[in-house]
C-alpha cells in the first residue's frame, strides 16, 4: 500500500525524533492478530519500509496486549528511551511506565503510583537529580521520581484551565522540549465532555530550575482544529521537532496528517521576550497633537484622526472635544508625517444636523454610546479622495438615540484651499441601530463603491452603484462580513479603521479589535484584502501590530485605547494615526513593504498527509 492506511487495518500510537529522524508507533491489524511496529521518515511524512517489530516484557506476565494501547508517550534521557502508556478497557486507569535502549524491545518498570491520567517524562531533564513526568487531564500537573518507582506529585499544578481562553477546558500533553529558555511544554485542550471534540494547541514555558514556575503561556492556540479537518474524529498523536521543524500528528479515519511549522519555535520565544513577527513602531514624539486649553472647542480631547496625503503634506482631520461637550472635527497638516506644522485655529466641520446634534444639557440615558468624554456630535472621521472629492464618512450622534454613519464630502480644490464647503450630511446607515468605523475604498470595484461599516461585532462591507444616499430609504445592508476569529487576540469585535491603502498584493486595511482575553483593551491588526473582491482577506495578523501600553494610551477618558482612523504612505513608509486613551492623537510607522512582506509571510501551518510506504511487504 503506498498511500495513508485505514483506521480498520492500521491505527497509530505515537511519535518521537532522535538522530534526525522522526519515528512512528503504531498497531498493523491481520486476521490472526495485531503486531506493534515502528517506522521512521527523514522528512516527517515520508516513512519507510523500517517497520520493525516492537514488544513490550512485562515480566512474568509475558507481553503487553497491543491493541490495549493508548495515550502513547516516547520520550529520550541520553541514550535510553522512556514510553508512558494507558490501557484500553481498565476499570481504574493506571499510567504504565517501561524503558528501552533501542526502542525495539521495552521492558515495563512498573505502573506509575497515583498517577492515572496521561502523561510524559521530560526529555533529557533531571530537577535536583530526579525524571519529571507531567501529565493531567482536568490540570497538569507534575511528579518527581529518583528511582523511577516512587513519585511525589507536587501539590499545585503548573497549568489549570482558564475562563474566557481556548484553554478553558481539559488537558493533554503534547509534547515537551528542554530549550536554552526553559522547559517548552505543547499541549492540547479539548472539551471530554464532547464525543468528538474539537482540539486546540497551546504552549507555555517553564523554567528550568523551578519546572513548576510559568515563565509564560500562550494567550491564543497555536493551532486549533477548524477547516483543516473535516473528519467526525480525530486523535492526536504527539508532536517532534525534527531538525527544527515543529510536527504535530493527527490520526483520523482515512490515515494520519501532519500540521508542520518551521518557525514554531523561534516564534513562541519572540512572544515570551515582548517581541512580535512584525509590528508598527509608535513615534517617540507621541502624543502628535494633544488638547489646547486655550482653545474652548479642543480644551478636553483631540484623537481618532482620519488622515490623507495630499500636496505633499499629511492633511489630519481629528475629532475634538471642548468645553461643551460635544465633538467637533478639526484640522492640522504635516509635511514629514511627525511634527504638525499647522493647526487650525477653528473647527472645520461642526454638528449642523438634529441627528448629530446633541439636546441642551448632558443626557444621562444614553452613557452606554458616550466615549472621549463627550455627549453626541460628529465623531471618528476617515475620509478617502475619489476623483475630485474628497469624501468623509464619520459617527452622527444626537446624544439620545444609537449612533449612525454619515456621509460628505468636499471638492478637493476646496480642501486644500481650506475652504470648508462641506456638502450637507445624510444618514448612511440604518436608524435604530448602532454602526460605526465606516469608510469608503478609494477606488471603483467593479464600476461600485465600497463602503466598510461595523455592526457589532462584524465589519460589514456594502457594494454600491452610487453615493446618493437619501437618508430615508436608502440604506447600507451590510452584504458581506469580516468577522472576529475565534480564540484569537480579535475575538470579540473588528471594525475598520484607516481606508484600505492599495498595494500590489493588495487592499491593506488598518482595523482596530478587542479580544475576550484582554476585553479592556483596543488593539490594531492588518489585513490584507483581494484586489479585485475587497470581501476575500487573504492574510490577516495573527497577533496585534500595535497594543496600548504606553502611558498616552491609558491616561485619558479612557484607558487601553488605541484607535487606528487614518494612514497614508509617505515615502517608504506606512504611517498610522491614531487616538490614544479617547484623548490624544499618536502615530506609528512601519517600513511598507516590509510590513507587507511579513503580513504576507507570518507562518501558516502546513497540512500534510503522512506516506507509510509498502507496509504489508
């Protein structure tokens, strides 16, 4: 047979590398019986005809059954091998402990006392000269032995489950390396509950000199089960590191695959240490522009600036906030896309409509649609150039009643001329229903506009033959959706922020996300969206490319705050302006296309099926 085999014929145990090659256990079924071979692979998923036979003495008792065998665990001290197993069909499930020197013939040390859920040894690891084990189910744990007979589980485990994460649920290890850092643990998480549970990967470091000190661990799974697999069941089989590629295998129905990364771990330390694949760097100038007491219409907030590069200089519309409360739009220029050189003595757009104009007095009915410390008006502007316009979409809100999208515009000319003959505003979107973070594509798809919007928790998308809008019965209808993912840094809500910049692979979008894990906090992520269908996100950042943790982020009316509304393209670089803490207006820059480059080459986990090769010869 020269392909995957059938379950029925055919089930896999486990996996260890050593000497550069990777080794498969597993059970071939004949009619008269089950035999435990081992098969080994250079690459991972090529395995070769090596099939040996493989036994299990357990004393007096002869060899172990074969087909009893599960929760399958190899691991390597110098030049001896350690397996940990469990039994199919005990009553009371005991974890089994046996050692060989070529992996070939084993011989059982004897159970492991107390201990009944799966588990490894730590690979060539010794803590105050004694093997470690950690194994667990509803938390992992880890025992002590000197003589690999008596073990002493310590009191607290290393890793419980954790409300609101991928991991809020049961324990199994997956594999274990002893790095320079510390001790890598890879494990799964899975709900038992479920008969055939969906599995995520996690990972958290421990230290070398304490194994029960978490030096860190994964806040989103290094890999979870989704599309990749479409069988009802799957079961994992461990994990190698073979010559520095990351393996996971999977047993299913219709044979085994692998889930490979080759940056796998160089990508968890750079977390561990506060780096990041690629991010945007915040400006060392920041904040950009902040609130002018002397000002009365921007003496308590300036942020969420929408930006355009236009005759050679960084034109910045910013939301503000003054003595009365209610959000105005304001204007600064820069020529370098750091320092402002202008700054607009007066408000350049100003409520003029009763749907953003807020009533006499500071409404306490409707707090929950209140932010950067005012109470309605013309909110978080983006404004895109097309044709000889310049449009702006922004948040209309009267105080009282949810917040809309608006829509102007204002000739180009005009606009660089500082005339604000802003065209009258007209609701976009739908009333009675709170839709934010809208912004227009700067270019025609298909002879539409195409008009980004939020509706919690979605950027919605909407494709057009025209502006002309009524503000009666014309409406945006949210067509299509980009939605938040699952157990990731963007779990809870996306919405976009800049308009998308293109670039030749692609529409960049700058949006802004907050996640379950970190539900305080706004962070910024990237995608990279199809030329041709803005709808399809080819690429999108597994971690944030920018996170509020400087001081302007969290000290203003709101803490934990960065929201991305404007970027353009100066030079080489990408800026992305932003407000911090519904306060201040900050910038970040990034290399374009090197911030392109690494959007579009940040690892992806490559499935592949696994080949024994001739196993019936």
């Amino acid at each position: 047979m020269d392909n995957n085999l059938n379950q029925k014929t055919f089930r896999a145990l486990g996996v260890i590398s050593t000497n550069n090659k990777a080794f498969l256990f597993y059970n071939l079924f004949f009619n008269d019986g089950t035999s435990l071979k081992i098969d080994q692979s250079l690459n991972g998923t090529d395995f070769s005809r090596y099939h040996e036979d493989v036994q299990i003495i357990t004393g007096g008792k002869g060899g172990e059954n074969s087909e009893k065998l599960k929760d399958f665990y190899v691991s390597i001290f110098e030049n001896r091998y350690f397996l940990t197993y469990r039994l199919l069909g005990e009553k009371q499930q005991s974890l089994y402990l046996a050692s060989s020197s070529d992996m070939l013939t084993w011989n059982r040390i004897d159970k492991v006392a107390r201990i009944r859920e799966p588990g490894m040894v730590i690979p060539n690891f010794k803590h105050n000269d004694k093997y470690a084990i950690i194994f667990g189910k509803k938390a992992l744990k880890i025992a002590f032995s000197a003589d690999l007979k008596t073990w002493n589980i310590a009191k607290q485990p290393i890793l419980n489950p954790r409300n609101d994460f991928f991991d809020n649920f049961d324990f199994k290890v997956a594999g274990i390396f002893v790095i320079n850092e510390g001790i890598l643990l890879v494990y799964y998480s899975y709900d038992s509950k479920v008969k055939n549970p969906s599995y995520a990967v996690g990972a958290v470091l421990l230290e070398k000199t304490n194994p029960q000190k978490v030096l860190w661990r994964s806040f989103e799974p290094i890999w979870e089960q989704n599309e990749h697999f479409k069988e009802k069941l799957i079961t994992p089989l461990g994990v190698v590191d073979l010559n520095g590629k990351i393996i996971f295998y999977w047993g299913t129905e219709k044979g085994i695959y692998v889930v490979s990364y080759l940056f796998f771990k160089k990508a968890l330390l750079d977390l561990h240490t506060g780096k990041s694949v690629f991010s945007l760097e915040k400006i060392k100038e920041n904040p950009i522009l902040e609130p002018n007491p002397n000002r009365p219409w921007e003496s308590k907030a300036t942020f969420n600036p929408a930006a355009l590069y236009e005759k050679g200089k960084v034109h910045i519309v910013y939301r503000a906030v003054g003595d009365n409360d209610t959000s105005v739009l304001g204007y600064a220029t820069s020529t370098d896309g750091i320092n402002i050189d202008e700054r607009h003595p007066l408000p350049i757009y100003t409520p003029t409509e009763p749907f953003e104009c807020p009533p006499a007095g500071r409404p306490t009915f409707s707090n929950r649609y209140i932010s950067g410390g005012g109470y309605g008006g013309c909110e978080d502007p983006r404004i895109t150039k097309i044709g000889d316009r310049i449009f702006m979409t922004y948040v209309a809100f009267d105080g009282c009643n949810p917040p809309r999208v608006a829509l102007t515009s204002i000739k180009v000319d005009d606009f660089n001329n500082k005339r604000w003959h802003w065209e009258k505003p007209v609701l976009i979107s739908k009333p009675g229903v709170v839709d934010k973070n809208a912004c227009l594509l700067s270019e025609k798809i298909n002879g539409k506009y195409v008009i980004f919007h939020r509706i919690y928790p979605d950027i919605l998308i909407d494709f057009v033959s025209d502006l002309d809008f009524d503000g009666k019965t014309k409406w945006l209808k949210g067509e299509f959706k980009i939605s938040p993912r699952k157990n990731f840094w963007d779990s809870r809500k996306v919405g976009a922020g800049a308009p998308p910049i293109k670039t030749k692979k692609g529409w960049l979008l700058i949006y802004q996300a907050v996640g379950n894990q970190d539900a305080s906090k706004y962070k910024m992520g990237a995608m990279l969206l199809n030329l041709n269908d803005p709808t399809k996100v080819l690429h999108r950042s597994k971690k944030p490319i920018l996170e509020p943790n400087q001081k302007y982020e969290n000290e203003g009316w709101k803490y934990g705050v960065a929201y991305p509304c404007g970027a353009v393209t100066l030079g080489s670089n990408l800026y992305v302006y932003y407000g911090g803490a519904d306060k201040v207006i900050c910038a970040a820059k990034a290399d374009l296309n090197e911030f392109i480059h690494n959007l579009t080459h940040s690892e992806t986990p490559k499935l592949e099926p696994v080949s024994i090769q001739q196993i019936y010869n």
